[in-house]
C-alpha cells in the first residue's frame, strides 16, 4: 500500500505537537505513536472508517484529533490533513 501525504499534514502535525510540548514534552512521543497507529489501521484496511464527499475520517482514540484521508486506488492512501476536532469541518477540504 502507497501512503501519500498532502503536503501541509506535515505543518498540521508540528502544530499540533508545539502545542503538546507546551503542555508536557512526554505527550509528543505519544501523539506520534497514536498518530502512527491510526495510518496503520488505514493501510491495513483503507474502507474501515466511513466516508462523507470523498473524504474518510480516522479519529485518534487519545487525543482530539481526525485523520482525513482519501482512498486513491486500490494501492494508494492520500492523507489529506491532522484535524482538531474543534476546527470547522471545512477544515483542509480543499486539499487533494
């Protein structure tokens, strides 16, 4: 399975962990794990979360936020953004 990454998800994630690492610096290491428990639930089964206009929401479990993905093709994942669940829905909706 090919993972693509829409290229702000990388900002949406740094933002998300300066904000934690204010907080407490333990909670960054735990976020990335969760975050990449989350793309390896997607990649093992890409139609497991429901989809709304395309688009595929993943809730982390720990913390308030949603991967928002699409399933390209039966070999590709494109990982649209890290949403915070208090952002509006539109959040990152025009990203490809």
């Amino acid at each position: 399975m090919i993972v693509e990454f829409h290229p702000q998800v990388a900002e949406d994630f740094l933002q998300a962990a300066e904000f934690y690492e204010a907080c407490n610096a333990s909670l960054v290491p735990a976020l990335q794990r969760e975050f990449d428990q989350v793309l390896g639930k997607i990649v093992a089964n890409p139609k497991l979360f429901a989809e709304v206009r395309g688009i595929r929401r993943a809730l982390l479990t720990r913390f308030p936020f949603s991967v928002l993905y699409r399933v390209r093709d039966s070999n590709t994942i494109r990982v649209l953004a890290l949403r915070h669940h208090k952002r509006k829905q539109q959040f990152a909706a025009s990203r490809k």
